[in-house]
C-alpha cells in the first residue's frame, strides 16, 4: 500500500504515570467506589477546575 505508516517512527503522544496502590488500605464499598470512581478513598478529590500557576 502507498499510505502504509510505520508505527516504530512515530513519537508517543503522552506517557502515563500511575501510582501504585496498596490494595490491603482503605477501600469504598464497591457501589460506593462506583459513583467515586475509584475504589481508593485517598484517591477520591473534587474537580476544581483547571489547574492555575502560581497558585493563583
């Protein structure tokens, strides 16, 4: 094919970082876990908006 890409020269896009999680911590009860969206109360922060520099 002409339009064939070849995926080993691309870059990635982005890299992503996860933290690992002990599961033996506190856990929300899974129909609790459901409407957090994570079974992991330390995990568990409001949505404040966009992140501003500076702290401002």
């Amino acid at each position: 094919m002409k339009n064939e890409t070849n995926l080993s020269n691309m870059l990635p896009y982005a890299t992503a970082f996860v933290v690992y999680q002990n599961y033996n911590e506190d856990t929300y009860e899974p129909m609790d876990a459901l409407k957090a969206g994570t079974i992991y109360p330390k995990l568990d922060m409001p949505y404040v908006g966009r992140w501003k520099k500076n702290g401002k």
